[in-house]
C-alpha cells in the first residue's frame, strides 16, 4: 500500500510554487462566478415575476366595516323576536 503522506506531501511542493505566482492583492471571481451570479440574477426575476402574476390572481370577498354592524343589529333583532 502506497504511504499517503508522501504523495501528499509531493503534490504540495508541486502546488506551492503555483500559488506564489498569483497576485496576492488581485482575487477576481472570473468567468465562473459571473455565469453564477447571472443564472442567480435570472432566478429571481422568474420568482418575482412569477409571485406577481399569482399575486394578482387572488381574490378574495372583503367585508365592509358597516355590513359587520349590520349583521350586528340583524342578529340583536333575532334575539329580540325569539
């Protein structure tokens, strides 16, 4: 069985050098977080576009505030006859 810690070990020295040769004060996202943050960007604007169609489709029966006393006077003048 191959000792792990020396093809470890190798593959960091051959891993170091590589590192050095960036530059330390410039870290882009590059091509890859673009696409990403794109599709992400897209995603939202589906959801939200998505959520205001629905959104618009509900309806639902509201009640005035005089239709409540109303039924408040209709149901005291039930009591009153029973």
């Amino acid at each position: 069985m191959p000792d792990m810690s020396a093809s470890a070990s190798l593959a960091l020295t051959h891993l170091v050098p590589l590192a050095k040769e960036l530059d330390e004060d410039k870290v882009t996202p590059g091509v890859l977080g673009f696409i990403v943050f794109a599709v992400m960007a897209l995603a939202v604007w589906a959801l939200m576009k998505s959520m205001n169609r629905h959104m618009g489709r509900v309806d639902f029966p509201e009640e005035s505030e005089g239709s409540e006393a109303e039924k408040a006077e209709a149901a005291g003048a039930a009591e009153k006859r029973g």
